[in-house]
C-alpha cells in the first residue's frame, strides 16, 4: 500500500468518525437549537395576535399558539433531562462533546484545517440532503 492509499483510507475513517461522532452530538444539542428557534416564533406570533385589529379572526388561532407552547414547554422539560443527569451534565453528552474535539483535532493533525472545513461542510450538505429528502418523502 502506497502513501497515497494509507492516507485516503486514514480520511475515510475521520470522516466516518467524525460523521457517527458528530450525529450523536448533535442528538443533544439539536434541541436545544430548536428551542431557541421555537420560542423566538412563539413571541412573533403572540405579538401578531396583540397587535391584531382583526381578533375575531384570530380567536381560533389562540388554541393552537397554547398548544405550541406546551409542545415547546414539553421539549424543553426532555432536553434538560437527556442532557443533566441529577444537575449534572450527562456523562455522555461530555464524553461526546471531548470525542467530537478530537476527532477535529485528528483530522487536522492528518489532513490539515482546509480538509476540517471541507469535511464539516460535507456534514452540513449530507444533513439538509436527509432534511429535504425526508420532506419529499413525506408527500
């Protein structure tokens, strides 16, 4: 085995690596996200309605604002209990977040910062290629 064939199977490894790392990562930290999107929409559309000069129109719409914000009252409740154990952070969660920084830092050790980039712009388009894919699907 040449050099050249040493280092492509060592990238498909990080890449693998950094791939099944980084999706059990984000496992934790998706929600988190999604929370802060959720609420932000939740005050957008209760100030919609406050400012409304049209409320008989909206008063069907004040159930499903309450039920939004239950689901996000809800989602919140199931993040902090998958990431803190006992008010601690989960074990897990620490492990991968360590696991992810040097699966990043072996990459660029073997394949150099451009190759870090390049691979986290690989995960990025791979996760909204399921995104869209999934929502066509859904049709």
């Amino acid at each position: 085995m040449d050099k050249r064939d040493l280092k492509n199977l060592k990238k498909r490894y990080l890449v693998w690596l950094y791939k099944n790392t980084k999706e059990a990562f984000d496992r934790y930290e998706r929600k988190f996200t999604q929370l802060d999107i959720d609420k932000f929409m939740l005050a957008e559309m209760e100030k919609e309605v406050e400012s409304s000069f049209m409320p008989a129109e909206l008063e069907g719409v004040a159930k499903f604002i309450e039920d939004f914000r239950n689901y996000i009252e809800e989602k919140e409740k199931s993040c902090l209990e998958l990431k803190y154990q006992d008010k601690k952070i989960n074990p897990e969660f620490l492990f991968l977040d360590m696991k992810l920084r040097a699966v990043e830092k072996a990459i660029q050790s073997e394949l150099g910062s451009k190759a870090l980039d390049e691979i986290k712009e690989l995960y990025q388009q791979e996760m909204l290629k399921r995104i869209m894919t999934e929502r066509e699907e859904k049709r």
